[in-house]
C-alpha cells in the first residue's frame, strides 16, 4: 500500500515537473517566444516590451553597443545629405543621382491628382550601414518648379544614438543654439522657414508610421528630418 | 455648339501622324512629339487683327465633353488650355496661311497633355463663351532619372499580392508559420540597419524571403517572414485597386472633431491669420485643440486625394476633396489609419478620417490643424512664396467652423 502510494506520488511529481516547468517557463519569461519568431533575439533577462499604443516616452535600448565608427560615417554622410539637398538649387534630380551613386538604391513614388498636383517620395531601398528609411517627400510649386517639404532618415539604436545624431547636425548643418532641447529631441530653426530636429522615437512614434515597418528591437533608434516649419513659433 | 460640331468631324480622325495641313483646317493637332510634328506649321507672332483678349484662356482650361480619339485612345472628355511659353500664348502659322492658337489637352486625371493642337483664331469665340472650364493645370518639370534608378505611380502601399487567398506568414527560420494574412492585406516592409539585408530560401521551392509588418493587426501578431514575390505595390497588384463607392450626396456638413475644442479656435495663436515666425508668417489654418488620438472626422462628403504623409514635427496629414469643390487638410493627425480611408475612398459626413496628434515639441495641446481651400487652383496647397505659404486659394475657415461649431454641437465660440 504504502509502496502504491509513493509510486502513484512519484509519477504524481513526474507529472508536475513536466508539465508545470512549462508553465513556469512562460511566465518568467513571457516574451520570449514573441522574440524569437519576430525579430533578433537580444539576449535579457528583462525583455522589453513591444510598442505600445499610449507610451509617448521613448525607453533606452537594452543591451546595445555604442555605434560603430563606419555607422557614426553613415550618419554624417546622410545628414550631409539632407543638410544639402534641403536647401535651394538642389534639384530631386541630383539627390537622386547622389543616392544612386552611394549604392542606397532610390526609388521613386509619383503620387499625383489633379487637385493636389503631385507629390514626388524618394526612398532608399538600400541604406548605408547603420541608417536606414530614408524618405522625402517634394511637392512642385506655381511655377512648376519641384520644392522639398520633408526629409528624414533613422539611426539604429545605441546608447550614443542621440548624442551622435546632434553631433551631426550640429557638424553638417548651419545652426546655432537649438529652439527645443529635451533628453529624447533637439530641435533647431533653419533658413527659408524650415527646421531639423532629432528625435529618440517612441512606442507612440513607432506605432503608427504608415511609411516604415517598426518592432521592439527598434526601440531607441533617431530620427533626423528638415521640414516645413508649419507652426513658425 | 457650332465649335463642338465642327470638333466632331475632325475628332474622330486619327491624330497621331503628321499631316499636311488642309486650307479651311479648324483644327491642327500634333502628335506625342509636339507642336513640331505638326507639318509645316511655325511658331509664330500673334496675329494682329486677334480681335478679342485671350486672357481668361490663360486661367482657365476650357471642359469638352465630346469623346475625341487622340493617339489610338478614346477619351470621353478632355480639358483644352491655352499653351505658354515664357508666359506668353503660342501660335502657329501653318502652310495654308492660317493662324492657330496651341492649347494642350489634359485628360481629367493627368497632370501632363495627352496632345498638342492648334485651335484657328477665328473659332477662338467658341471657347471664350464656353462655361465648363477648370483651373489651368501647372506640370512639373519633366523628371530625368539616372539609368537603373525605379519609378512607380501612386501610393508606397505595399501589399500581400496572391492569386489565393491568403499567405503564411513564418518565423525567423521560416519553419513555424506563426498567422495567415490576407490577400490585398496592407504591409510595410523592413530595412535592416546592417549593410546586408539577409535573404532565405527553404527547400523545395525557392523563395527569397523579407521581413515585413501588418499594420493592422494586434502587435504580437503583425511582424513575420513572407516570400518577397508575393509582395507588391497595390498599384502593381492586379485586381487590388481601390474601389470607390458614390457616397450618397448631401449637403451636411459637421465640425470636424467629434466634441468642441478645448479652447476658441478665433483668438490668439490659434486663429487663422495669427502672425507667426516674428510678423514674416501668417497661420494658414484654425488650430482645433482636442484629445490626442480623439477622431477627426470629415467635415462632409468627399475623396481622399492624398494619403497621410509627414507633414509636421511626427505628425501627419490627409487631404480631401470635398463635394462642392473644397479641398480641406486635415494635419497634425497621427499615423493611424482611420478604417476604410486611404487614397481615392469615399468618405461621408462625420466618418473619421484620422486621429488627433500632438507634436513633438509640445509647444501645445493636442489638435486638428484644419486647413480649408475653395478648390478654385490647383497644384500642392503648401507653396513658397507668400506669407501663409500656401495655395492662393487658400481660406479662412472660421466662419464655417462657427456655423459646423452650431449645427454640430448646438453652441459656437
């Protein structure tokens, strides 16, 4: 009887151990098989996570190395990019042969009607190493004359992300002191009613982005973007 | 009448090849080449006996509605606009010694002439007594792309492009599908921050596979792995177009937020004409403050004619075309898509078209940047050159915004 007993207890325990282990399993680590199927496993014990519809403020990225000295070059060689082809003069046209010409793979989206006129997006398929989802939207004016509204590309996540993406503003564009300073955005008035501004995005800005796919592993990356100055404060 | 007659005969005669000009021709037309296919015919002075002023051709482009065949292609209306070059109207003196007026002709969608055609001066009449017209139409300037480089029409929307129903969406190793998507379903593509952006086959039949999310879909089930073929533009998807159903007409309007703004959108910095950027800018829109990722809603029937795009500090817009001619933009909204709105779908009074955002800077409360245009030009409605940098035929909106603000909530500010 008592030999019943412990074998039924034993394999009573066995049971448990295989089935609650499972269980347990999941619970201390809830995430991980979201990760694993979704996107590149960042090796935490405290996984983060994925956006969420009503965080406004960005998390640091967890476990990540400071950027690279090529993806800091990819930075400053896009923000030249920008700085130069948001100004007059520079024609769609050049910006085109200048993506092409550094590999990045443009392509063009012609979006037009016969209200609206046309906007013209350019996009690199192709990013340098350490940027990616550059986009540019132009418009064409009463002269017929193509002008740019909106530039704008990301930096991976780093825990120097930000302070890098100031870095090359401050190094690739005419500024002077910045009119909006926070610890995730900076943001600096330009010439001919424009501005450029950093910003670490958030859940909120990852969320809903019609243009770029976005994941919890993107969570820190900069955004940096010229645009029409709409509210001129 | 008589113009449309006379239009008739000679519309319907093929128009793509050069011709030698006839003696009492009313009409020259050119082929996809230009005036200069045109045989014979010069560029020339305006003629000195053109007895009445041209200059409501110069701002209009004059509706026909009789079906012409031009280049093999049937259209069943076209718009007529006086050519210009250099600002100044262009004419033609042709072999059988008379004077032609160029226009160039539009189909109603295009922003580029389908042809060139030569109008005589003395049928000028018909056109100046012609009531159905339009705002010119101003084209870009051609675009010259470097070789290699792809150009698409319409939209960046990507979608699920498959002769079946649905498509597996896998894991990272592509063994495990994880959810289904739908065909025609919306996604976005990744790019990776590496150099390389890592491509994988599986046994069997060979796919190239990319990383992609479903924006539509709950967040743990939206991203996964699918063959890169089956994704595609929805402007290159067969049978993906959008269909456009006719919302019933009606002439309601409602105030676009779906509760009163928070503050008087009349005074201060909020109003339209508010002076901005130090007395060198005027505000060129009501400032609506509500709720962020509260409903904006479409202040009365009409089409979307342009998609949310970036339009301010990680905000966006929409841009409709509203019955009666008005051309509202709804900013400021976030990247969310409001259900069934995206290019060319019908929208109806009240039906949301966004969601309030707020900008980064939080220089303020949430709000709608509404901006309203009486759809008397054309062209993009943010343009240099004057202190709202807008369209010229840009709006002030708070006398409409009162009346909707009434209608709508039964109060006013």
């Amino acid at each position: 009887m008592k030999k019943s007993a412990l074998t039924i207890l034993i394999i009573l325990a066995a049971l448990w151990f295989l089935v609650d282990r499972d269980q347990a399993t999941r619970v201390i680590q809830p995430e991980l098989a979201r990760e694993s199927v979704t996107e590149k496993v960042q090796a935490s014990t405290s996984a983060p996570a994925p956006p969420g519809e009503n965080e406004s403020a960005a998390r640091l990225p967890a476990q990540t190395k400071s950027s690279s000295p090529s993806e800091i070059a990819s930075l400053n060689e896009m923000a030249s990019i920008v700085s130069q082809f948001t100004q007059p003069d520079h024609p769609l046209t050049e910006l085109v042969d200048r993506l092409q010409k550094s590999g990045q793979e443009p392509k063009i989206f012609r979006d037009a009607n016969s209200e609206t006129g046309e906007m013209i997006i350019v996009r690199g398929d192709s990013p340098l190493p350490g940027t990616r989802y550059f986009h540019a939207q132009y418009f064409t004016d009463d002269a017929g004359e193509r002008f740019v509204q909106h530039m704008s590309f990301e930096f991976k996540p780093a825990p120097d992300a930000m302070a890098a993406a100031i870095s090359a503003v401050e190094k690739n564009f005419n500024v002077s002191s910045p009119t909006h300073r926070r610890e995730d955005y900076v943001r600096w008035k330009l010439g001919d009613h424009k501005i450029v501004w950093v910003k670490r995005l958030s859940d909120d800005d990852m969320a809903h982005d019609p243009f770029n796919a976005y994941s919890a592993a993107d969570r820190g990356a900069v955004r940096l973007a010229v645009e029409d100055d709409v509210h001129a404060e | 009448m008589q113009f449309i007659y006379k239009l008739a005969l000679l519309g319907l005669s093929a128009l793509a090849a050069t011709q030698a000009v006839a003696a009492n021709e009313t009409l020259v037309w050119s082929d996809a080449s230009g005036l200069k296919s045109i045989s014979g015919c010069e560029l020339s002075e305006p003629p000195s006996q053109l007895k009445s002023p041209l200059s409501e051709l110069t701002s209009r482009a004059i509706e026909v509605d009789q079906a012409l065949m031009i280049n093999g292609v049937k259209h069943e209306k076209t718009f007529w606009q006086a050519s210009r070059d250099l600002n100044q109207l262009v004419f033609l003196k042709c072999p059988n010694k008379l004077t032609y007026l160029a226009f160039e002709v539009y189909s109603p969608n295009e922003l580029r002439p389908i042809a060139q055609v030569g109008v005589h001066t003395n049928e000028l009449a018909i056109f100046r007594s012609s009531t159905k017209s339009r705002p010119v139409t101003v084209s870009a300037a051609p675009l010259e792309l470097p070789a290699g480089v792809q150009a698409f029409s319409g939209s960046t929307e990507t979608i699920v492009c498959t002769s079946s129903g649905s498509l597996n969406v896998r894991d990272e190793s592509l063994n495990k599908v994880l959810f289904t998507a739908n065909r025609h379903e919306t996604l976005k593509v990744f790019q990776s921050f590496d150099a390389t952006q890592p491509k994988k086959t599986i046994g069997g039949t060979t796919y190239t596979f990319v990383k992609v999310q479903f924006p539509s879909r709950p967040l743990e089930q939206s991203v996964g792995w699918v063959p890169e073929e089956y994704v595609k533009l929805r402007s290159d998807c067969a049978g993906a177009q959008v269909s456009t159903p006719i919302a019933t007409p009606t002439r309601v309007w409602t105030f676009p937020t779906i509760k009163r703004p928070t503050d008087n959108y009349k005074e201060g910095m909020r109003r339209f004409n508010a002076s901005r950027g130090g007395g060198s800018r005027s505000h060129a829109a009501c400032d609506l403050y509500r709720v962020k990722d509260e409903q904006a809603v479409a202040a009365t029937n009409g089409t979307v004619i342009r998609d949310r795009y970036y339009f301010y500090e990680g905000t966006y817009a929409i841009d409709v075309k509203h019955t009666g001619g008005k051309v509202a933009r709804y900013g400021e909204i976030t990247g969310k898509q409001a259900p069934n709105v995206k290019l060319n779908s019908t929208v109806k009074t009240g039906q949301i078209v966004g969601y309030i955002g707020k900008v980064n800077s939080n220089c303020c409360k949430p709000m709608l940047h509404f901006e309203l245009y009486k759809g008397t030009a054309t062209g993009a409605l943010s343009q240099p050159g004057n202190r709202y940098g807008r369209r010229s035929d840009l709006m002030d909106p708070s006398q409409l915004l009162t009346e909707w603000e009434k209608l709508t909530f039964g109060q006013s500010y």
